[in-house]
C-alpha cells in the first residue's frame, strides 16, 4: 500500500524554527537521495504519524514537496525516526528516495501464528528472531513475515531458511540462524535425601561408664 504525504521545504534549520514547527503540528524532517541530494524539509505530524500506525516503517510514501510555487513528487522510505523520550512525540524523520527499479535493504518483523503441538504437551516456545533483513524492490516490502508453528513439536527448530516469502523478497540473514525453537520444560532437580545422623550407642543401664 502507497501512502501520500506533503512536505514543506525549509529554509530555516535553526533550533528555534524546529521548535516552532513542532509547535505547529510540523515535524522537522531530511529527505536524502540520488536525484534530490539533501533537503530539509517539515511535514505534517498527524499525516506521518497515521501512515507509521497503519503501515509501520517500512512504508511506501509518494512524498510532494512543495517549494516557490511548484510541486515535485519522489517515492522515499523512511529511514530514521527521532522521539521524544518521555512524551513520544515525533522530532525528527529521515527519508530515503528510492525507484521501483532498484532494489533496498531493510528490516521486516517476525510474527508467529499459532500455538505449537510441542507447547501444548508442555514445552516452552522461544521467539529468538523478531526481525530479519530482507532485500526487494520498495514496492515489494512485505508488512511483516508471519511463521506459523502450530505443527512444532518439542524439540523443533525454524530457522530463517524455512521461513515463507513473498515473491522477489530474499533474506539477507545467515540461512542457518534460529528463529524460533520448542523445547522441553526443565524440571527441578530432585532434592538429595540426607540421611539421618547415626545415633551413638548409649550406655546400658549397669554398665561401667
């Protein structure tokens, strides 16, 4: 799914003008690439912040930047996201330029789907991957790659060879690299039974002591 988003060119990048576009519903933002060089540009907060919740990070965005009058449209991907740490606001955004003809590197989350036999018999599922790095044309990145591990039996492993992609999608991981296991419960060792001290003999009544 391809987004839309307007963005402003700036002129100012003083600290101020940053504080006064986010003041304003803006986000100071760089938009970087082979046929744009590097822009600065602001956007609107609500427009990107809707388009992250909907399609994440990975994004298609048909951005029109609009500078003296005239219009220009790029396709870009977002590559950096600056967030204010207590309240989480959007600071900053770097985009990407991109063409459908070339082909771009980025992250995908794992999403597991099911519950595993082996779980169900009680074993303990272990999620090591929750992302992978994936090469594919920008119109092509899948939202996330869903594995599903209700057939897993204890003792199983997935790894990153057995995962299901879309077409023209490649992995860029190690093929060999776990990404998710069904192992058995560890048990409590049993506790040593200590014997009982051995009672020394007594001295029968009579007896010399």
């Amino acid at each position: 799914m391809e987004h839309e988003l307007l963005a402003l060119v700036r002129q100012e990048k003083t600290k101020s003008n940053r504080r006064h576009l986010r003041n304003s519903g803006m986000v100071p933002a760089v938009v970087y690439g082979k046929n744009i060089g590097n822009l600065a540009i602001a956007v609107d907060a609500s427009q990107i912040n809707k388009i992250l919740s909907e399609s994440g990070s990975n994004a298609l965005i048909n951005m029109n930047i609009k500078e003296n009058g005239s219009t220009k449209k790029y396709k870009v991907l977002v590559k950096a996201i600056q967030r204010d740490p207590v309240r989480w606001d959007l600071i900053h955004l770097d985009f990407h330029q991109v063409s459908l003809k070339d082909r771009v590197h980025t992250t995908v989350p794992i999403h597991l789907e099911g519950t595993p036999a082996g779980v169900q018999k009680g074993g303990i599922l272990t999620h090591l991957a929750r992302r992978v790095e994936v090469e594919c044309q920008a119109d092509r990145i899948p939202d996330s790659l869903v594995v599903d591990v209700s057939e897993m039996e204890i003792g199983d492993t997935l790894n990153m060879a057995d995962l299901k992609l879309p077409e023209g999608v490649k992995i860029l991981e190690d093929p060999a690299a776990p990404v998710v296991t069904v192992t058995a419960a560890e048990r409590p060792e049993a506790e040593e039974e200590v014997p009982a001290p051995e009672e020394e003999p007594g001295v029968k009544e009579g007896e010399e002591q």
